[in-house]
C-alpha cells in the first residue's frame, strides 16, 4: 500500500517536472524569437522597420517597451559583429551596452564597433502608436492613462485594435473616459465606415473641452461631406461650453480678487468708519504683514526647514502684533492731535506711509522679496470646466474667517459694544463713561492688525516689495465707500461686488479700462446713495 502511494507521488513529481521544463523551454524560445525580431531593427529600412515595430507590438509583450523607447531617441545601437541590438549610454570615448530586453548591462564597446540603427518621422508616429497599444494594458492604471492620453494626442487608425482590447479590460472609469476619447479620435482619422464616424463625433462631443475642439476642427477640412454638419454642430456645442465654463472662471476670478479686497479693506472699515480718519498707510500695514512674513520664513529656513509648512500660522499673530503696535504708536503720536481735520490726516498719514515705504526699503532693499508657498497652498484642481488654485481658495476661506471673527467681536465683546457706540454717537458714548480716546486707539491698532494679516495672505499670491500696500489702497477706499462706511456686511458685498464686476469687464475692456469703469459706476451709484449700500444707523450718522 505504501509503495503504490510512493510510486503516485513519483509520478506526480515527474509530470509536474516535465511541465515546468516545457514551459521554461517555451518561454527561452519566445524570448528568443522577442530577441531576433528587436534584433531585426538593425540595417533595416524605415519601412521594414515601421512593419517589424508593428510585429513586436502585436506579440503585446511589455519587455520590448525600453527597446522601442531607445530607437525613438536614437539610442539603439547595433553591435557589426555579430548583429545584437543594445540600448547604449555615453560612457567617455565608449558606449555603455545596456540589454534590450532585460535592461541588464552588457559591458562596454568602442563606438566605431557600433552602428546606429536610424529612425525617421515616420518611424516615430509608429513607435508612439505601438507604444501606447503596449502599455495601454499595464496592470497600473497610471501608466495605462498615460497611454491612452499618448494616443489622444496622436490619433491613429493602427492603435484603434489596442484601443478595442483595452476598453474591454478595462474597470477604472477615468482611464476608460480617456480610452474612450481617444478611440474615437483614432476612427476619426481611420477609414471606418460613417455611422461609426458619426457615434464617434458624438463621443468627442460629449466628452467636451478644448482638446475636444481641437480634434474636431482638425477633422473638419478633410472630412466627408456627410460628416461635415455633424462636425459643425459639434465644434459649435462645445464653444457655447466653454463659453459657459469661461464665465464660470471669470467669477471664480472675480470671487478670488473679492477676498482680496475684502482682507484689505475690512481694517480700513473699522478704522473709517469708527474714527473718520482717511488712513493712507493702511496700505503699508499690508505690506508690513507681508514682510513679517518674509522674516519668518527666513528664520524658518535657516533654523527650522521642518516647521516651513507651519510658517504662515507663525506669522499670522506675529503681523497682527507688529502691525497693531505700529499703528498704535502713529495713532498716539500723530493721529489724535488731527482729530476732527481729515484733510490733515490724510497728508499725515500719506506721509507716515512713504517713511514705512523708505524704512522697508532701507533695511530690505528695494527688489521683491522671496516668500515660499506650504505645500497644502500651492498647485490647483479641476473642477469640471474650471481651474482652482489652492492658494486663492485658502485665501477666500482665511478672508470669510476674518469676517465672522470681526463680526463677532463687534456684536458678543464689551469692546465691540463700545466701538459701535462709539460710531453711533461719540458725545453720547463719552458721557456714558466710555474712555473714547483709547477706544480710537484700540480700534486703529484692530483695524492695522487685521490689515498686517491681509499682508500674509497677500503673500502668498503677489510680489512683496515696498509697493505692494500701493496696489491695494485705492480699491480699499472704494469697497469701504460703496458698501457703506463702517458696515462690515456692505464691506463684504461691496469686496466681492467689485471682484466679480472687474473680471467680468477685463475680458471685454481690458483691465484698465475695466478699472474705469468700476470707478465711474461706483461714482454714479454714490450720487443715488452718498452712504453706500448699507448705511450706519444713529444719531450722530444721521446728523
């Protein structure tokens, strides 16, 4: 009984040994086969070569990939002595011999042993088709998208029957989209017959965009007559998208530029509308956050590179300290002298603003400074036909955080309360016991705070130079002015408002003619009301 089961085992054993023998003897004889056709490339002719790279894709083997790579750059080489093809890199007066197919270096050769197995155009566009078809059924759906987007771009009837492989193996839905365009791409330029054609310019429509665009405009003079109506309807159905989708952008622009404003003029509100004060260093606040910023980010990557994404949470309270404490010195030192005088508090302060322009210079020097972006602020997105940039949707969700923390501390804190009673009735306020000197002074170093954050954020998305509170002044006074001094809800209409409208008008105007426009819209709304969108209810107000 024992000895039958010991023969059966044996058996077993050499049956299975004799399989793993033929499927190893197999898989030498294919390789050799694979070996003898990529040899065959060398001394070739272009148009033997185009039908041998077309042989080699079929057999769908992905080890030919680095082969046909090398000959589309000029870097397959055949050796004159016994007709082996290598991949060779410049090794000084030599050539590095890499194996075609395994990659596994094979020594050095003199370059005059070598002959250069020479490719053309031609040859090129039937690399990249078989290219595409090989690795369009690689296991990593990266790679596979990479393939079909290669194919997309260069559409070929001879990739159709890969492409028909590859969708039916396909189960990642983004791939299968791209596999999908880039199939009827490819029977746009084929041969197929017109209602197929005709499915596939539905396709490209569909899937939309500018590529999309593109192809069918390209196929449009030289397709059939038949096909020419479909084509036009199609070309005209995405320009009408991507008109929508331009619009879409533009008021994503405008939203973005809104939030900027709104980081620059939120301050000023405060300060104009409390004070009466025309502040025109507030700009040089922003400015003096943003090289706050700068200064940080140096220490950080000097002392700390590992805390650099954490650099602008740093700088933050750092900017609002900085630039609370500089206002509060201007306010003590100039500013309350000049109250009830706005004209001399504008040339005050627009002379406080160029000795902090000059002062920035001296100690930073005249030219831009570099602030980096943290890696959770910078690239961008799609979402649908539009293109979003972290950097612009952190600062429009920083900006509506500013909002609602000023909001709350003008309505819910003791300090807020004697701010708006100041605003309402100054004499009132003051007779109730309200110490209204240092509620002007608290309220100027709040206002040139908020603005030294407007800085760090500005940071990230403009040039920071002493300049860069000038770009932001005047269109602040004109947020503040249209949305109603001293309303922080008409600051935020009035911001984003004034976003929206100047890059709906750049396309159309250009930008300084659109800036024109604003300006006189505003001054035209400002004479129907003088106290902008929303006005400040009180005694004194009304007065």
């Amino acid at each position: 009984m024992h000895a039958r089961l010991i023969h059966r085992f044996l058996q077993c054993l050499l049956v299975a040994f004799c399989l793993v023998v033929t499927l190893f003897a197999t898989d030498l004889r294919a390789a050799d086969d694979l070996r003898a056709m990529v040899n065959a490339l060398g001394g070739g002719s272009f148009q033997e070569n185009q039908k041998q790279v077309e042989a080699l894709a079929k057999t769908g083997d992905p080890k030919i990939v680095p082969a046909l790579e090398a000959l589309s750059e000029g870097d397959l080489y055949q050796r004159k002595a016994d007709g082996t093809v290598f991949i060779v890199k410049p090794a000084g007066s030599n050539f590095k011999l890499i194996d075609s197919l395994t990659g596994d270096a094979a020594g050095e050769e003199a370059k005059a042993a070598l002959e250069k197995v020479k490719v053309n155009n031609g040859l090129r566009r039937v690399i990249r088709a078989a290219l595409g078809g090989l690795t369009l059924m690689s296991p990593d759906a990266d790679v596979r998208l990479q393939a079909a987007s290669t194919i997309l771009r260069t559409p070929s009837a001879d990739a159709l029957e890969g492409l028909d492989a590859a969708l039916a193996a396909e189960t990642d839905s983004a791939v299968r989209a791209v596999l999908e365009k880039a199939r009827a791409a490819s029977v746009l330029v084929s041969d197929r017959p017109v209602d197929e054609k005709k499915a596939a310019i539905a396709t490209v429509v569909q899937t939309g965009g500018r590529d999309s665009l593109s192809l069918l405009s390209g196929a449009l003079s030289s397709a059939d007559e038949s096909l020419r109506p479909d084509i036009e309807a199609g070309i005209k159905q995405i320009e009408d998208q991507l008109a929508l989708w331009a619009a879409g952008q533009n008021i994503w622009y405008g939203l973005s530029l809104g939030s900027v404003l709104l980081l620059a003029a939120i301050g000023l509100a405060i300060t104009f509308g409390v004070m009466g004060i025309i502040n025109m260093a507030h700009g040089e606040m922003v400015m003096l956050g943003a090289y706050t910023t700068f200064v940080v980010q140096q220490i950080i990557r000097d002392s700390y590179p590992a805390l650099f994404d954490w650099s602008l949470a740093i700088a933050l309270p750092l900017a609002f300290l900085v630039t609370g404490a500089v206002s509060l010195v201007i306010e003590r030192g100039i500013i309350r002298f000049l109250y009830g005088r706005p004209l001399e508090t504008l040339l005050a302060t627009w002379g406080v603003s160029l000795i902090l322009q000059q002062a920035v210079r001296s100690i930073f020097g005249p030219t831009n400074q570099e602030v980096g972006n943290p890696s959770w602020m910078s690239g961008a997105f799609d979402l649908g036909g539009l293109t979003i940039t972290w950097n612009r949707m952190w600062i429009i969700v920083f900006s509506l955080a500013v909002f609602g923390f000023l909001l709350f501390l003008l309505k819910k804190t003791p300090m807020g309360l004697q701010m708006r009673a100041v605003t309402q009735n100054r004499r009132m306020a003051s007779s109730m016991g309200i110490r209204t000197p240092w509620i002007d002074a608290l309220t100027f170093a709040l206002g040139s705070g908020i603005a030294g954050i407007a800085g760090v954020a500005l940071s990230q998305i403009d040039n920071v130079s002493p300049n860069l509170g000038q770009g932001y002044i005047i269109d602040s006074f004109m947020v503040v002015v249209f949305g109603g001094v001293g309303n922080l809800w008409g600051t935020l209409v009035g911001a984003f408002t004034l976003g929206i409208l100047n890059k709906v008008l750049e396309p159309y105007a250009g930008a300084v003619l659109g800036k024109i426009l604003v300006l006189v819209l505003i001054i035209l709304f400002i004479q129907k009301r003088p106290r902008g969108l929303f006005a400040l209810k009180g005694r004194a107000v009304e007065a």
